[in-house]
C-alpha cells in the first residue's frame, strides 16, 4: 500500500517564562517502520526562576474538567490525562508526550493492545534513553478509564476496521483473566512493580497536589536514587494459640483449635485471630500469603479427602472483608521451581497429577494466596484473620454451593 512521504514537522521554542524547551512533533525513529512515532518534548532550561504560571485554559477541548483541575497544574501546556510539564521541569525531569502510532501526528495502523503498538513503544523509550538531555532513565505513566475503548471518534464502520482494533472484541476474545492478554503487569522483566489505584474521578486526581508528591516521591527514588519516603519490609504476623494475630510469635506448646467442617455463609464455621488496637495509624499494601497448618478428624474417615480452608482477614465498618482466599488442600501443590512463581504469589497448576489425598490424622501444611489489597487501619482500629470451611460475609452471590464440588 502506496503512503504519502513523510514531512519533518519539528518545531522548537524557548520558553524563560515556564523555564522549559518545548520540542514540538519530534519525529523517533522505529525499528522495524519506516514511520516515526511523534512525540513533544519538554526539557528543563539549565538555569531558570520558577515563576506561578498564567493560567491559560485548554476550554476549547473540556473546558468543565480544565476549571476543576489543580490550578497549579494549568497553563498552555495543559493536555488532558498527561503530566503538567511546567511543574516537572520545575524538578529537573524532562517530558515526553509521544502520539501512539495512528494517532495524533503518528502516522499509521491504530491498535491499542497489539505487539506492534508495543514494539513502538519500546523503541519510544530506548530512544528517549539514548538521547543527550536524559540519563537513560524513565518511567511511563497515565490514566486509564474503560470509557476510552467505547470512543472511537466519527470515521464509518469500514474506516475504522480498516485503521485500527477493536479493544472490547478483544476483550470478548481473552476471557479469562489468567490469559497472557491480562497477566504481563505480572510477569514483566522489573525487578520492582507497582500499582497504585486512585479513588473517585479518574482524572483529577493525577493532579493533586498530594497525589503529585507521592508520584514524585516514586520517582526521585528510582530515578535519582533520593529515596526519602521509602517502603518498610514486608513484616510477617502470626496466628498465635490464644487466637491474637500479632508481630511477635508467643511461646506455647504445639496448639490445635478446630472446627467444623462445610460452613455456609449462614452458618460459618470459623476461627479468628485479632490484632491488638495499632498505636498508630497503619498501612496494609500488597500480596498476602497465610501459611497454614491443617488436618481433619472427620467423623467418618473413610469419606473425607480433602479440606477446603477460606480465609478473610481483615474486617472493617460494615463488615465488608478487605481481602479474601481460598485453596483445595488436595490441588494446592506448590511449582517453586516455575519461573513465574513468587514467594507472594505461590504458583499452581491444578494438574490431575499433583491431586493429593488427604488423610485423617496426618498434618498438612499449605500456603494460601489472598487477594493483593490496600487498606489504612485507623489508630485504635484493629484488623481480624478469620480461617474457614465455607463461605463468609462478603461473598455476595459469588459462593460455594454445589452438593458435589463445593
């Protein structure tokens, strides 16, 4: 297929006013495209007064978002959903707003989620690595709303198909959520990810002022190595024999508590263990894994094979559970030496092969993976780890009901 040649449509301006270069339609070259991918850059001026920014509005575009917005986070540079770059450059970093390829100024096939617009990417971010101004360090940041794959614009059906792919097919197409389509935040090469999820609107808050220093926090750290504000170790708590969870391990004699087999949500069969009140206002983030010891003392032996412990820790206001886990004691065999397995994510097959018979009497040990969560216990709050055979409050519809299986 014939294309139009190609047009250099760089600009360059100085700005002593914002104290920035702006880098207009910067053409990166791809590897394997003899199309660029556009991008504008925004570099700090070596010496420069930060000055208060005139505010000078994008109304022609959302003018209702842009007036809610953080005024110190608005100028002519504003671009909806992207980094202020006056308030970055103020901080020695650079800005680079790159159009995906067959948007904006970068020419060709649009598909949101397919290797090539990956592969555009990548170069993207070696490119950006390589040049003078940058120390070959960076970070990829934006926002994310599932109304963005439902807006398409005004081509005809046939245009559109022909330009670019439909996303909310492709969701229809990889169902189900361990497919390769959904899991590469997972698996990817970083030694160290992070997630971070925002509450309310999904726009204005990348703008406040807190959010911006928690974000500039992230990246002073791993950009410049001035890691102020750092993550504490992972700590370990444990479910001691007088039912209290806590960060010291009380010395008893080996301890059983029971209790009954096939909970229902109506009738729970549980224990719990419950932190002391914290001190001090407490943060709980990432993947939590129990390590639990169980065995069965079934009233008919020769009928019971297995144990299917669920555990919610943590309850807080309405009862509502801040995470949840469930394991099948005899499918719960753990692949340590699969590469994708993690001491916080303990990896499973579920083969036929690895079924385990479960038999009275004898001790089982399992690691049960619950759900990442993040919550902020308040001071004087506490949290709860209960340990089941059935479902508990929290699990809405979604229970385990089936005579057979559940």
């Amino acid at each position: 297929m014939e294309t139009n040649p190609t047009r250099d449509l760089l600009q360059v301006f100085e700005d002593k006013e914002n104290g920035l270069e702006f880098m207009k339609n910067v053409s990166i070259p791809l590897k394997d495209s003899s199309l660029p991918i556009r991008a504008n850059i925004c570099l700090p001026l070596p010496t420069h007064t930060r000055r208060r920014v005139p505010r000078i509005p994008y109304e022609a575009f959302h003018k209702a978002t842009f007036d809610e917005a953080n005024p110190e986070h608005t100028s002519k540079y504003s671009a909806w959903e992207t980094p202020y770059p006056v308030a970055w450059t103020g901080a020695s970093y650079a800005v680079v707003r790159a159009d995906e390829r067959g948007l904006g100024q970068s020419p060709g096939y649009l598909g949101t989620m397919i290797q090539g617009t990956s592969e555009c990417f990548s170069d993207v971010v070696e490119w950006c690595a390589e040049q003078p101004w940058s120390t070959g360090q960076g970070r990829h940041g934006g926002i994310y709303s599932k109304r963005f794959i439902e807006i398409w614009g005004t081509f005809q059906e046939d245009d559109l198909a022909a330009n670019l792919r439909d996303q909310a097919r492709d969701n229809e197409a990889n169902r189900f959520r361990g497919d390769d389509y959904y899991r590469g935040y997972t698996h990817a090469g970083s030694k160290f990810k992070y997630l971070r999820f925002i509450a309310g609107r999904y726009d204005l808050p990348f703008y406040y002022r807190d959010e911006v220093e928690a974000e500039k926090s992230f990246l002073d750290a791993f950009l410049k190595d001035q890691d102020t504000v750092g993550w504490s170790v992972p700590e370990s708590y444990y479910l001691n024999a007088d039912q209290s969870l806590a960060m010291t391990k009380l010395p008893s004699e080996p301890t059983k508590l029971s209790y009954k087999a096939l909970g229902r949500i109506h009738q729970p069969e549980l224990i719990s263990f419950t932190t002391p009140p914290f001190e001090e206002e407490t943060e709980v983030t990432g993947h939590i894994v129990a390590h639990l010891n169980f065995s069965i003392a079934p009233e008919n032996p020769a009928n019971e094979s297995d144990i299917d412990p669920s555990s919610t820790p943590a309850l807080a206001g309405d009862l509502v559970p801040l995470c949840k886990g469930w394991l099948r004691v005899s499918t719960g065999k753990v692949h340590t030496k699969d590469p994708k397995h993690r001491p916080w994510v303990p990896h499973r097959e579920y083969l036929s092969t690895d079924v385990l018979l479960v038999r009275a009497g004898e001790i089982y040990g399992a690691d049960v993976e619950l759900w990442p969560t993040n919550a902020v216990v308040d001071q004087r709050g506490w949290i709860v780890f209960e340990v089941s055979s059935g479902d508990t409050q929290g699990c809405w519809i979604i229970q385990h009901v089936s005579d057979i299986d559940r």
